[in-house]
C-alpha cells in the first residue's frame, strides 16, 4: 500500500530585486547586493572578518550569510562573479566564497581572476558545489581556491573552514 502526503506553502509576497543598489529580502533579513548598500549596513568592528559570498541563488546567499554573520561576519553577498570584481576593487577582504556553478562567469573563472591579483595567502577562496568528485574538487584547487566545501552546506562545517 502506497502512501502520498500532501502539502502546500505560501508564497512570499515580498519580490527578490536582484539590481546593483537593491536589496534582496529573504526570510525577513536582507542581504546587500551592492557595496554601497553594504557599507551602509555594517557597523565595522574591529578584528571583525569582511567576507565575500558569491552566488547565482539568493537562498544559497541567505543560508550563507545567516550562518556567517551569526559569527559576527561582515558579509557581502552578490550573486555574480562581476559584481564580486567589483566589490574586490572596491574594498579590502578577508575571504572570497564562491559557488561554483554560475552563468556568465563560474566560481573557477572567478578563481582565477582573483589569483591574477591576490596570491593564496592574501585572499583564501572557498568555493561551494554541489559536485563533490574528486575531478571537481581538483578543478577548483587547480583554479586557485584554497578549499573547498559542499552543498548541502553544513553550518558547522563551513564555520571552521571559515576560522581555518
């Protein structure tokens, strides 16, 4: 005997506006997608990580940036590798973390663009996929990225890759 569950959920009735100076809304936080509107949200601390989320999907960028500014990150979350070449012109950073798989330009093209200015040392990059054969995984160490995580993401696990 087969048994079928069914359910249904609302939807947001808040829109997504994904333009450089929008913010994008999600689950009631917002996530700065321009880094004016960044710097016009942080409260800079001292000894406080500026971290860079790049990202196609607005809820990778939301689970991402939760997870992180739950750490006292200073985050900016952009869902392209342009804007995060931008972004990287415009201010000093702590840490890139890119998905992978992106239109336009991937997280390995992001890769190394990045590593045409900054070495290893002076910007670690942490790039996100869902593909996690080892052929993937040595793509994006070949790229240039210090380290690699997999999505789902794992909170904790993404927090000491962070620290690391």
């Amino acid at each position: 005997m087969d048994l079928a569950f069914t359910f249904t959920l609302p939807i947001s009735d808040e829109p997504i506006v994904d333009e450089v100076g929008a913010s994008d809304t999600l689950m009631g936080l917002a996530v700065a997608t321009s880094f004016d509107q960044y710097e016009a949200q942080q409260e800079f601390v001292v000894n406080r990580s500026r971290i860079l989320v790049v990202d196609d999907n607005p809820i990778n960028l939301q689970v991402i940036h939760s997870i992180l500014f739950a750490d006292r990150c200073d985050v900016l979350a952009v869902t392209s590798g342009e804007k995060a070449l931008a972004a990287l012109h415009a201010k000093e950073w702590d840490l890139v973390i890119s998905d992978v798989m992106m239109p336009q330009m991937s997280g390995y093209e992001l890769t190394q663009m990045i590593r045409q200015r900054f070495s290893m040392t002076e910007l670690p990059i942490l790039l996100l996929t869902a593909r996690s054969r080892p052929a993937y995984i040595e793509n994006g160490f070949l790229a240039g990225a210090n380290d690699y995580v997999t999505k789902p993401v794992d909170a904790l696990e993404l927090r000491s890759r962070v620290h690391a």
